[in-house]
C-alpha cells in the first residue's frame, strides 16, 4: 500500500495511497551517500510502476 508524501522542502506532497505500493527513495539515497537525482519517488498502479 502507498503513502502520503512530501517533498524535501516541504512545499508540495503527493498522495501515493492507491498505489499498489510505493517507495520514497530520498531516506536511501542520504543512507548511502549518493548524490541526489530526480526520482524521489516509485510506485505501481494497476501493474505499471510509476
């Protein structure tokens, strides 16, 4: 199941709750050091990841 979530900066959120599932990448990205990209988020819907 997905979740609600807001960008870093906190100026915007996305509703990821009918999402099969989702997964916010940010928390992983800082764990291991990597340079930021532009993926915060992924996710399915109804078979096709978002």
């Amino acid at each position: 199941m997905g979740e609600v979530y807001w960008e870093e900066n906190h100026d915007y959120q996305i509703d990821l709750r009918n999402a099969a599932w989702s997964l916010e990448l940010q928390p992983l990205y800082r764990e291991y050091n990597l340079s930021l990209a532009d993926v915060d988020w992924i996710c399915e819907f109804n078979g096709i990841s978002c």
